[in-house]
C-alpha cells in the first residue's frame, strides 16, 4: 500500500497522540490543538517550517525541563530536539538551541553538532538576550519542545503544580518578541505547562490537574500562557517532534532515518550526560516513566508509516 503524504500525516499524529503514559488528558489537549489548525499537527507545523523557511535560514529550537529537587534535566525533550535538527540540517537549514545550565549538557549530548545556547534566568538579561539572538541570527522560526513555559503571572511550574521559576532560563521572551515580529512559533507539549501551550490555555486549565489552580503561592496555575502559531501536542513530547520531522523530511523528499536503534542510542547519549526521568526521578533510560521497549516502538512506528 503506498500511502500519500496526508494518509501519512494522519496516522503520524494518530501514534504521537496516543496516551501510553496514560495522563487521561492528552485526548482533550490534542482536539483542542488540531482545531486551531484543522488538519494533522505534526503536517501542519512541518508545513509551517517550510513554508517561512529557505535554505540556509536559522531556525532556533528550545528544550530542556528541569526537575526538582534534583533540578536536572529530564529525558523528555532532548531527543526530539536532536531528531528535528538533524533532520533541519539535512535540508539544508542552520538549526540553534537554546537550553538553559540544567539542560546543557544533556542537549549537547544530543545534538553534539548543534550550537547551544544558555538562557538566563533574570529577566531583565533574558529578555536582552532574546532581542540580541533574534536580531543576530534572524531566525526563520521558533520551535519549542518540552520547554517550561510561563503562567500568565511569568511563573514556571512542574507537572506536580511546583514553582520552578528559579530553575529555568526564560525562553519565554523568545516566543514574545518573536511573535511581535513576525517569526513564525511552533511548539510541542503533553502536559499544557509548556512553552506554546498557551494556544490552549482554557482547556489546559479546564482538564489538567494543577491547570487551574497550582501549589505554589503564585494562584496562577501551571498553564502555560505563552501561545504558538502551532501545538502539536503529543503523549511524550519526544514522539511530536520525530513526527514533525518525519512530515518535514516528507515535504522536502527526504529520507526520515530516525529508528528503533537510533532512539536507544539518543536515549543512552542522554543518561550517560545525568538527564533524569520526570517521573521516577532516577536517571535511567525512561522518558515519563516509560521504558525503552515503549519508546522505540512508537520511533519505529513513525519510522515504518513515513517510509511506507
Ligand atoms: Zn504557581
């Protein structure tokens, strides 16, 4: 059976979504998202890419989630970042990744040939940062994955509804000044704490534990108030980004190479650096609690449906 690019698109989103960390809330986030674009996320934000997107163009991704108390960076993130920007590379494309001191190393562990950049927690440098880096490398776009994002009171937070904001590099200013200039905003979440959830913000803090009302003294609630031209929300965010870079690599006639050996690989790089699972905080080889077997599986899957 040869399957056309939106047969592809479909079953793509259709295994990213799936909620085999089983958050029973991954359905509400994914409907919520796709009708703010009304077709395959995953497309729709490769299309996005492509359309502001020529060769040799900076496109600055952003990742790395720290989690406390050990404050390092979980696996969540990482190895979607290095699978897009490979994939970006490949066509033809200048990718840069901002992270911030709990991620460095994970992320350069990940994409040993990608510049990283550390983002500063302090406002006031953070935000001259991002006017420098958006004026410096006049990015074509923005791509957030698994990034903290702000509440609408500029407080970061964990799943759980803690407060991180003394944690995490505010990437945030990126998204805003970005979107006042008109680069186009990608991102990728499963929780709707992160950076570009704020496309969906009531139903985040309709349906996500925390959304509403968080456990830190801020009231704000762990949704993300950030928004993004596209969401591609996903049941781990590492699955949204390959199957962004499965679609991309679709639209530019590109082999899609990312597998079930090359995901153990990425997820080993990782942990061999200190990343941490989000869940049982331990650094090992999971990615939200989920073991490798699981996570290859949807690599191939992705795999197997963009080279069919
Ligand atoms: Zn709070």
């Amino acid at each position: 059976m040869k399957l056309d690019i939106e047969q592809k698109a479909y079953l793509i989103d259709q295994v990213v979504a799936l909620d085999l960390p089983i958050r029973k809330v991954i359905r509400n986030l994914y409907e919520a998202a796709a009708a703010t674009v009304g077709k395959p996320l995953c497309l729709a934000a490769a299309e996005k890419i492509a359309a502001t997107s020529r060769k040799r163009d900076t496109v600055l991704l952003t990742t790395g989630f720290p989690i406390p108390p050990k404050n390092i960076g979980e696996t969540d993130g990482p190895l979607g970042t290095a699978v897009l920007t490979e994939t970006l590379l490949a066509a033809g494309l200048k990718p840069v990744i901002a992270t911030d001191d709990h991620s460095m190393e994970i992320v350069k562990a990940a994409s040993p040939n990608i510049p990283v950049i550390s983002f500063p927690k302090d406002d006031e440098k953070a935000s001259h940062l991002a006017e420098k880096i958006l004026l410096e490398l006049n990015p074509s776009a923005l791509i957030a994955i698994e990034r903290p994002g702000w509440n609408q009171k500029h407080e970061y937070h964990t799943m759980r509804g803690l407060n991180i904001s003394s944690l995490v590099g505010k990437t945030d200013y990126l998204f805003e000044i970005g979107r006042k200039r008109g680069i186009s905003t990608i991102a990728v979440g499963d929780g709707g704490n992160e950076l570009g959830c704020g496309t969906i913000i009531e139903t985040v803090r309709k349906h996500v534990k925390y959304g509403y009302t968080c456990q830190c003294p801020c009231g704000g609630g762990i949704a993300a108030s950030t928004p993004a031209d596209v969401l591609v929300v996903s049941g781990i965010s590492n699955w949204g980004a390959y199957g962004i870079a499965a679609c991309f690599s679709l639209l530019k006639d590109l082999k899609y190479a990312h597998d079930k050996e090359k995901e153990l690989h990425l997820l080993n790089r990782v942990v061999e650096a200190g990343a941490i699972d989000s869940i049982t905080l331990e650094s090992k080889p999971l990615v939200d609690g989920l073991p490798p077997s699981m996570n290859t599986l949807v690599a191939e899957l992705i795999n197997t449906i963009a080279n069919s």
